[in-house]
C-alpha cells in the first residue's frame, strides 16, 4: 500500500473531502486498484459496525463514562442543587396546602 493518494482515499471514505477532490478520487479509484480495494474494505468495515451498532448497545455505565470523555465539564447536577430544587417544591408544595387550609380565626 505505497500509493501516495491513499490518504485522500481515507478521506474519500469518511466523505471528508470538498466536492472537486472527491470527484478526482472517484476519478483515481477507477485506475487503481489498491485504493479502490482500501475504499471497499473500509465501506465494508463500517457497514458492519453499522449493522453492529443496531443489534447491540452500550450498558449505561459504558454510555456514561464515554459521555463523560466526550463532554468532561457537562455533569450531573450536584446533589445540593437537587436538594435545593426539591426544597423548594417542597415548600411550594405546602404553600398551596395551608392556602387550601381554612384561614385561622374566622
Ligand atoms: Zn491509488
């Protein structure tokens, strides 16, 4: 694998390349046989992982750690806030209970 387009073939896959590079690897895979097997082994090999990716998923715990590599500074809300939040519910909550109370004196 020594062609010096395989690279530009890489990007082919990916369709990573503008327009006019594209059509002149299009143009390349015709005369060249190593890219063009490159670019078939590789639309093969992410059809698998597509069809992969269908029949199975990540158990949460692996879907949160890579979610967490991904997006390091997005967290779960502390817990804090939610206690906070859940406060102040709470006490809405019984704001609307003691207004359905009758009012004290009558
Ligand atoms: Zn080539």
């Amino acid at each position: 694998m020594n062609c010096e387009w395989r690279e530009k073939a890489d990007l082919y896959v990916d369709n990573e390349l503008e327009p006019a590079a594209r059509q002149e690897v299009a143009r390349h895979l015709l005369t060249c046989a190593e890219c063009a097997a490159v670019v078939m082994d590789q639309h093969e090999f992410k059809k698998t992982v597509r069809v992969a990716g269908r029949r199975f998923s990540a158990p949460p715990e692996l879907y949160a750690a890579v979610r967490k590599q991904v997006h390091p500074r997005e967290s779960v809300s502390p817990w804090w806030k939610r206690g906070l939040a859940n406060g102040v519910f709470a006490s809405d909550g019984r704001s609307c209970l003691l207004s359905l109370l009758p009012a004290e004196g009558k």
